[in-house]
C-alpha cells in the first residue's frame, strides 16, 4: 500500500511533464536582429501598452506611456493586482500586447526573443540558483574567466565567503540553493547579472524576503555597481524607492503618477504621497 501511495504521488510528476510537452510553442515572429551594440545606451519607451493575459478577461494594462531615459533608476510601486509585473512582462515578450516598446528606439516586438531577453537582466522575488557548481550557475554558458567570476564575486563582497567553501568556486549548489541563506542567494544573483553587463536592469521585489538592514545594503551595492545601467525596481517597501530618480504608481493597470520622489511627496493628496505618510505614522 505505501508503493502505491508513492506511485501514485510520483505519477502527478508524469502527468505535469505531459502537460507541458503539449503546450504551444512559444511565437517567435521577430525578424531585424540588429547590431551587438544595441541596448547600450539603455533608453526605455512605452507608447500605448495595453494588455491582457486572454481574450476573455478584463485588461491589467490600459494605455500607459512612460519614458525612461538612460541610466535612470526607476521605483515601481502599487498595491497588489495594479499592474506592476505585468508591465515588466511586456518588456520581455511573455505576453501579447498592444502598443510598442522602444529599446534604443528600436521596437521590441520585431527583434528575436533571445536576443531580447538576453539584452535584459532581472533579478526575481525569489533568487534562483540551480543544482550544480557554483560556477556554472554564476557563469553557465562558460563566457566568463575566472578572474572575472571572482570580481564579480568582490563586488558584492563575497569573495571571502566563496573562497572558504571546501571547492570554492566547484562547490556544489543544493537544490534550491539551500545551503546558503536568502541574501546570499540574492548577492549570487546580483553577482551572475554583474557578469552579464545589459544596460537594463529589473529587480521585481528582490529584497523583499529580506530584513530592512539587508535591503539598505544591497540597494547601496546597486546603485554604486550598476549606476551606468537603466534599472527598474517593484518594490514592496516604499524605503526601498525613495531614493530612485523617479517613481512610477500604478494603480488598476494604469499610471496614475510618475515623477520624482520629492515632487510626488508635494502633491499631499497623492496615492504616493498618502502611502508614505501612512508608513510615517507606524
């Protein structure tokens, strides 16, 4: 009876790997490979994006238009459902949309995805390291000498912490990297984007399963490694934004404001404004 209970439970694995073996591929119909050079300069335009995940729901995004010039580090931040990773979604493609998107003034819809997604770096709510070397999860297609993993490394100060495994870099990760804690797995992450170098950094609620004190260190971290790159922030806590160059609220798959934090803050009748009093008064 417990082989048959096992088998039972193992059998739903079976049944999702099926699953996906029958889901369409995903369409690729981008044509203009453009230069390696493109996506250096790190320009963002949004020009009238709306969207919705099928064609009998409602629409998460309506209309928005936003420009983001070069280097600007942007807050994005909202109450759950307003929008907010559905907007990062476009800029990968995960979904169709309506409207177009401007990389360096180039659309995005006719450029291949891989060429796309690889132009761009996020870093997700919860870091994602695979089983295998630590190397190969900082490094995994080889591209990068050893030197260069171990700046990397430095840059987050995580060298010492590296070098002192019993195979440093060819220490094996465990299964979800559980044998190392969520900031460590988040300053890794941070590493292998290093190493990467795109002009367009996202980082959807990155910091958001660690403390205050982690969060302030690895925002100082970035703005001093990556201040020559276009990065966009959700953020869960309104202290991780406040320093952005501009903020972005969204509300309902719309943008309600978007400027920059002092000017927002003016305005006493603000959702942003409004929401950092609220966190004053706790």
């Amino acid at each position: 009876m417990k082989t048959w209970s096992e088998l039972s439970a193992n059998l739903t694995s079976v049944e999702r790997v099926l699953e996906y073996t029958e889901l369409p591929q995903e369409l690729d119909d981008g044509t203009f490979v453009p230069p390696p050079s493109w996506s250096q300069v790190g320009q963002i335009e949004f020009k009238s994006i709306s969207m919705r995940y099928s064609p009998d729901k409602p629409l998460v995004l309506k209309n928005i238009e936003i420009k983001i010039h070069p280097r600007e580090k942007i807050g994005i931040v909202g109450r759950t459902g307003a929008g907010k990773s559905s907007l990062v979604s476009t800029l990968f493609r995960l979904t169709h949309f309506e409207g177009q998107i401007l990389m360096d003034n180039v659309d995005t819809k006719i450029v291949p995805l891989n060429v796309l997604r690889s132009k761009i770096t996020i870093i997700p709510q919860d870091p994602i390291l695979f089983v295998g070397p630590l190397r190969k999860n900082l490094d995994p297609f080889d591209e990068f000498s050893d030197s260069q993993v171990w700046s990397a490394l430095e840059a987050f100060n995580l060298k010492a912490l590296v070098a002192n495994l019993p195979q440093s870099l060819q220490t094996l990760v465990d299964e979800g990297g559980s044998n190392f804690s969520v900031g460590q797995k988040q300053l890794l992450c941070l590493s292998r984007a290093m190493l990467k170098k795109t002009k367009i950094f996202v980082l959807d609620e990155a910091t958001a399963n660690v403390d205050l004190q982690a969060d302030e260190a690895i925002q100082a971290t970035i703005r001093e490694k990556f201040k020559d790159c276009t990065i966009l922030v959700i953020a869960h806590r309104l202290e991780t934004v406040m320093d952005s160059d501009k903020v972005l609220v969204m509300d309902d798959g719309r943008v309600v404001e978007f400027g920059k934090p002092e000017e927002l803050l003016i305005n006493q009748d603000g959702i942003f404004s409004q929401a950092v009093q609220r966190r004053v008064e706790e």
